[in-house]
C-alpha cells in the first residue's frame, strides 16, 4: 500500500489531483488550498487539497 506524502510539488499535485497548474495556483491565491514555501519550491500540503476535495458538492447520484 502507497502512501501519499504529506506535501507535493506544484507537478506531482496537479497530476495527484487531475487540475490544472492555473486552477491549482488560483486555489492556492483564494486560501481554499494551503501552501508553503522551501526556498523557491511550493509545495502543496496534501491534507488541505484532500480537505478542499471533500468539500466539494457531490452529483450524480451520490449524496
């Protein structure tokens, strides 16, 4: 069993996610996903995507 890391890059999160570079860096700038910085490198805390995720509504049969 993979476990998924607590922190991504810009690139592994977009693919992790299935969103785009633009719409990951917009959510980053409205606060509805938590970023740090490393130096130069942003990295995406994977429990507030996950978390942003789950908020979102559901469709298609699923309540």
């Amino acid at each position: 069993m993979e476990r998924t890391p607590e922190n991504l890059t810009i690139g592994e999160a977009i693919i992790h996610f299935g969103i785009g570079r633009t719409k990951l860096y917009a959510l980053i700038h409205s606060g509805d996903i938590e970023a740090i910085k490393l130096g130069r490198r942003t990295l995406i805390r994977t429990d507030s995507a996950r978390a942003f995720i789950d908020r979102l509504p559901r469709f298609g049969g699923l309540a």
